[in-house]
C-alpha cells in the first residue's frame, strides 16, 4: 500500500447531492426575509454623470433603500477598491486609479455599478431601478489596446497603467543582430467572459456590530480583509463564508465591489439583504479575461537551436485594475514565458492599457495560458518557416532531462521534467503515424485536414503555505478543517480519501469543513491549481502530530514502549500486546478517559517549492472550407502531474480545461463596438462550447514526481487550458496553411476560416 494515497479513481461523493438538486449555494441559503438588491449599471461606456436623482426610487413600493456612492461615504466607509500593482521598468510605480465601489462622478465602462435599490421584492427592486434619473454627458470610448485616446483618468497619461519589463533587453538584442534565424509572430488572445454556471452573488447580515457575509467566491480570508478594510472594522468584526460554489475558474478568486453595498445596506436597513447576478448582468459587469496581442521573436542558430527570445505584449486592463488584474500579464505570464525550452536570454515587455470595457483579470491558468499560448504559437510558426517538423524542433530545444534542476531566465527553478518521454508517449497515443493517412481521407471527402501540437508547462500560484485540523466528534465522525474552497473540483471527495488513506477512517465517516472564516481560522482559498498539494501536505502533516500524540497514549495502554508501536494504515499494532486499535477506537478510549486534547489535531506547513506540472497536447480539426466550420475531431493529452491521488478527477480537470481552451479557440469571444457597448450579452450571441463540439478525449499521464512536496504531486487544476489553445490554433493554421494562410488567429468562427480562405482565393487571381 502506497504510504502517501492509493491512487484510486474514487467517484466524487458530492455529485449525488448536487445531481438531485440538494447543493447548498448562495442564493439557497439566504436568511428567510432578506431583502433584494438590484443595481442601476451604467448603460453607455464613458460619461460625466450629471443627475444622479434616486428620490422617486426611494419613495416606491417595497423600497426599504436607494444607496449612491455619497452615502456609502457618508457611513464612513472607504469606497476605493484595492489592486495590487507593478514597479515599471524605469523603477516608477504603475499607476492604479480611483476605482470606487459605485460609480463617483463618471462611469467608464457599460455595465459598471451605479446604485443599489433593496426592496421587498425582487420586482420591486427592479422597478424601482427604472425609476432613478441618470443623466449623463458622454464622452469618446477608448477602445484600442494602445496608449492614447480620450482619457479614462486624469491621473494616467496616455492610459497606460504601467510599462513593465523582465530580462537582459541589450543582450537579448544583441544575440538577435547575431542570429543566423529569427523568426516572429503577432498572436492575438482574444477577451472572453468566463461565465460560471452559477453567477456571482451574496448575501450579508449584521449582528451586535458584527457583519456576516457569504459569498460565492473562491475563499473567506481575502474578502474578509477587504471587508475589515472597507468598513473600517478589527478583523474579528467580519465573518465571510461560502456555501456550495458553482463554478470559480479565476473570476471568484478576487474582491468585487458589489458585496460591499449589499453589506452597508443590511447595516443601514437592519435587515440581512441578498443579491445574485442575472446572466447578462454577469456578462456586462463581471471581470472579463485574457485580450492582449503580443509581438513574439525567437533567435535560433544555424542548428535550428533557440538562443533568445523577447515579447511585447499590450494587455487591456479594462476601465480598471481589478485585483490581481496588473499582475496577469506581466508576473503570472513571466512564470513559464520560455515553457519547457532551454534558453537562458530572454525580454518580457508589457504594457496595461486602460480601455472603456469591463475590468479584465484571472481566468482559468492566469497568464500561463497566455504565455503558452505566444510560445507555442511561435514554435510552431518557426518550424514552417525554418523548414523543419515541429515535433522535432520541439525536441531539439527542450531542456535535458539531466538538467533538471533547472533555474529559468525569468527566476523559476524547475525541480524536475522529463519532456521527451512525454512527447514521444503523445507521439504514440495521438497515432502521429496515422495523421497522413487521416488528412488524405478528409481530403477525399473535401475538408482540409490540420495537426497542431502545444507542449506546454504551468507554474503552480498561490499561499504555498496551508493548515489543516482534524476533530473527532462524539458521534463517530471526523471532521477535517482545510483552508481552499471547492467550486466543484471535487474538494469533498479527495480529501476525505486521502485522510482515510492515510487513516484507515472509513471515508463516509470524514466530513470536510470548508468556506467559514470563524471555523477556521487562516487559508489559502483555491486558485493556482495549488489545492490539492498544499492542501494534502498540510492533512499529511496533520496526521503525523496525530500518531505522536496517539502513540505515547496507546504505549501505557497496550504496555509497550512508544517506539514498538507501528500503524499500518489502518490499525496500531506492537509485537507483545494484543491490542490492535483503529483510530477510531483510539479516539473513543481517549474521550472515555477525558483526554480531549487527544481529540483535535492540527499542523501547518509551507511547501519549499512551486511544482510545474507539463505535458502535450495533440489536437486534429477538420475544416470545411465550403462554410469555415472548424471541428476539432481528435484531442489527445499526456500529462506529468507526479503522483496521482484520484487519477479519475485529475482527468476530470483536465477535460474541463480543455473544453474552456477549445471553446476560446473556436467561438468564444467578447464584441464591443466603437462607443464601448456590448455585443454579446446573452448566450444567443456569446457561443459557448457544447458536448457537441468537443471531441471525447484521450488522456494519458506519465509521472515524473515533484520534489517541492513529500508526495510528488503537481497541481492539475488549469492545466487542460493552459496547452489547450494553442494545439487548437496551430491545427487550425496547419490546416489552412497550404491553402496560403499565413495568419490565423482566434476565435476561428465559420465567418472568419471562410473569410480567410477566401481573401488568399483571391489574392491568389
């Protein structure tokens, strides 16, 4: 029996709950007679507010309040949201302008909260909406992701939030006036919305002083220090809890400014008041993610072996930093900006750009996915352009297994990696052999045929640090304390296994406590992919102060020495006793003796390292240039993730991360016109992904186990986006390429492969 997990592929137990319609999230559970919020959001994309008159809102039926920014300030809160920011290249400071909780004196994107109405009813907070007199004087939409354009805020010139750099720009430089090749690309990352099956929502009540607020959202302690700050309150004045959470992938994982007027109006009114997002509500006010373009240039020898690399990207920030959103595309990107590739030179220059759209921040993998997406999209450009098969030119500048480990140019250490043998076991299961074979019977049916390929690493984010506490209760239970927050990765089902692996606890007798700021007193929260390594480490730690505590115990019990005793994953035993207790039974005797300190244990570590889970992704579209439709007909995934505790929810994180690479690839995107108004606020103009157009996967693992943990696990959480639109796109542009198409970039809508087909047909005349 493996000492650290058994690696099996045990069915999430909380699937049963949510399929018969008993989770238990936000909108569920909020106190019976709580009052709904409604906001008034800005209809145009930039304006001057002129009249902002709520006195006939407040006087309609069902209405107990109406709160603008001015009364939020006039409770002596502190309005400004918090972001964290950047040092420029030049050492100044980046710049994060005034973001008020509603808007104050000018609205900047479509959708930006302005008011809050909280009525009895539902239809009554919505009618009294439509009562408030909004007067503006519009002004000029900033849309480029370039600097320049009408003003956002007085305090950024040219709108440009930071200009940040990374790297040697002089040598870099000089190795490419050196190269015998260079070769570049644009790559455009498209805006998406992230859309959640559950919508962003809370609710908030104030007890003796104290604010309770529960929220779906990705963790309790970030939103509690936000609240403590917002509300000039000690710490231990804010509870946050969340419930059941449908679905994070980023967008949960930072402060919105919603819950803040939702909590001040529970404290004005004396009541608790709820609030939940409808879906285009959602669309028009949630952070969006990715929308960057980046100029990237690789320098090769005359072997074909890469020596520098440098890329420019200009990322939309939207009308605001929201939280993390300086750091995406400058921090988070850098972490894997060379990928799995052996070269020592490289330049990272970003520039943020305010523009009149929604805030933009994490998304599934945040930045990795973009970095990956440039890298590998540049790969697989320099393979055509130096006449060369992309899986070998792949091979030749991969970073040696006997490297490892590997110190990066932009500061990661790699601790382990075997990139070569993953591929070729991609190489196998993707039945690369068999491609030729299966372009010619596309052919002969009048499709074009395309292979791409994304290898592809992610550097694990987040707390490296996390605590876990274990309590046994009087009834026979267990409950395990952990400090992420499950939005449906299957939190309740791993680790309840992993404790009762390393335990012998029966796995239905282990409940596991998340999501409630008072129970447990600090976390990480869950994004990252950093949950289940940081999470079991700390559950691992736990159990040994658990069998040091339990074995002295049992030594004047079983009449042996503390050392005699061993456990063997499910019963303590001692050569000379007869006494072979679980334990469980431990507990029970401890509690019959009144030892209740032998009832809860707990422990706290922080990791050493990062894990950097890779692996290849292999995708085959089938295009029919008649329409342009795009189908992806093959997907294949070999990934490292180490050591594997439930290889079934790995590929199940795998499967939804490729599906989100897939959707972006081929449909998903976010339109504005020219005055900053949104053209895909339903979902009968945003395409999302169906069963239909994803393929069924072929998922593979070859473990190379981490060091920066004692079990050899790396996190999977983001991984299947992280490579996923890459393969996508480079089998689309492979696809197109012998028809002349030289630039394809997402999302490749039937419209756009129909219309880029078409302008080579007629260049080609």
């Amino acid at each position: 029996m493996d000492k650290f997990g058994k690696s099996q592929s045990v069915k999430r137990v909380e699937d049963l709950r949510f399929l018969r319609g008993e989770g238990r999230y936000v909108d569920d559970i909020a106190p019976e007679g709580a009052l709904f919020g409604v906001f008034l959001r800005s209809p145009v994309a930039h304006a001057v507010i002129t009249q902002l008159d709520v006195s006939d809102a407040r006087e309609a039926d069902g209405v107990h309040a109406v709160l603008t920014v001015d009364d939020l300030k006039a409770a002596g809160m502190n309005v400004a949201m918090r972001a964290m920011t950047l040092e420029n290249r030049d050492g100044s400071q980046s710049v994060n302008p005034y973001r008020p909780m509603l808007a104050d004196t000018k609205v900047r994107f479509v959708g930006e909260p302005v008011a809050l109405v909280v009525a009895e009813t539902l239809d009554q907070a919505r009618d009294a909406v439509e009562m408030i007199l909004f007067d503006y004087d519009e002004l000029p939409a900033h849309m480029d992701r370039a600097p320049g354009g009408e003003a956002l805020h007085g305090n950024v010139p040219d709108n440009r939030a930071f200009d940040w750099g990374m790297g040697e720009e002089t040598a870099v430089a000089d190795l490419f006036a050196k190269a015998a090749h260079v070769v570049s690309l644009e790559v455009d990352d498209n805006r998406v919305i992230v859309n959640p099956l559950e919508p962003r929502g809370c609710y908030a009540e104030w007890q003796d002083g104290r604010l309770h607020v529960a929220v779906n959202a990705q963790g309790v302690w970030v939103p509690k220090d936000h609240l403590a700050a917002g509300f000039n309150l000690p710490k231990e004045q804010v509870r946050v809890t969340n419930p059941d959470v449908g679905g994070g992938f980023g967008l949960k994982g930072m402060v919105h400014p919603e819950m803040f007027s939702v909590a001040q109006a529970a404290r004005q009114i004396g009541r608790p008041v709820r609030w939940m997002s409808d879906r285009t509500e959602a669309m028009l006010g949630d952070n969006g993610a990715r929308d960057l373009v980046s100029t990237a240039e690789m320098a090769f020898d005359e072997n074909h072996k890469a020596i520098a690399y440098r890329v420019h990207t200009r990322a939309n920030l939207g009308a605001y930093s929201s939280q993390f959103g300086q750091l995406i595309q400058t921090r988070l990107f850098s972490r894997v900006l060379m990928g799995v590739y052996d070269v020592q030179a490289t330049w990272l220059n970003v520039e943020g750009i305010y523009t009149n759209t929604a805030p933009v921040d994490a998304y599934r993998g945040a930045g990795r996915p973009e970095a990956i997406y440039v890298l590998e999209r540049l790969m697989d450009r320099a393979a055509r352009e130096l006449g060369v098969d992309p899986w070998d030119l792949r091979r030749k500048n991969f970073i040696a297994p006997e490297a490892f480990p590997y110190a990066a140019a932009t500061g990661e250490t790699y601790d382990v990696g075997d990139f070569p043998r993953v591929l070729d076991r991609a190489a196998e299961f993707a039945d690369l052999d068999g491609f030729a074979a299966r372009k010619e019977a596309s052919e002969a049916r009048g499709r074009l045929r395309g292979q791409g390929l994304c290898y592809y690493i992610e550097s694990i984010l987040g707390d490296p640090s996390e605590g876990a506490k274990v309590e046994f209760r009087e009834d026979g239970t267990v409950a395990i304390y952990v400090g992420t927050q499950s939005n449906g990765q299957g939190h309740e089902t791993v680790y309840a296994q992993f404790l009762s692996d390393q335990t012998g606890i029966p796995a239905h007798l282990i409940e596991v406590v998340q999501g409630d700021s008072d129970r447990i007193e600090r976390g990480g929260g869950t994004g990252g992919s950093r949950s289940v390594t940081v999470q079991n480490s700390a559950t691992l730690a736990t159990v040994d102060v658990m069998m040091a505590a339990f074995r002295p115990y049992l030594a004047d019990k079983m009449g042996v020495s503390e050392d005699a005793i061993g456990f063997d994953d499910e019963r303590f035993r001692a050569e000379g006793s007869n006494m072979t207790p679980t334990v469980l039974d431990v507990a029970e005797m401890a509690r019959t003796d009144g030892r209740a300190d032998l009832l809860t244990h707990e422990s706290r570590i922080t990791l050493p390292a990062r894990s950097f889970p890779n692996g290849a992704h292999v995708c085959e579209v089938e295009i029919d240039p008649e329409t342009g439709q795009t189908v992806v007909d093959r997907y294949t995934v070999v990934d490292d993730f180490g050591n594997l505790i439930n290889p079934m929810l790995a590929e199940g994180q795998v499967h939804g991360g490729v599906a989100q690479g897939i959707g972006q690839a081929i449909m998903e995107h976010v339109g504005y016109d020219e005055d900053g108004q949104l053209l895909t606020a339903t979902f009968m103009d945003y395409a999302m992904p169906r069963a239909a157009d994803v393929p069924i996967y072929r998922f593979d693992t070859v473990p190379v186990p981490s060091t920066a943990n004692i079990m050899g696990m790396k996190g999977c959480g983001e991984a299947g986006t992280v490579g996923a639109m890459a393969a996508t796109a480079n089998a689309v542009q492979d696809a197109l390429w012998d028809r002349g198409v030289r630039q394809a970039d997402m999302p490749f809508t039937p419209v756009k492969v129909w219309e880029l087909l078409r302008d080579v047909a007629h260049t080609d005349r």
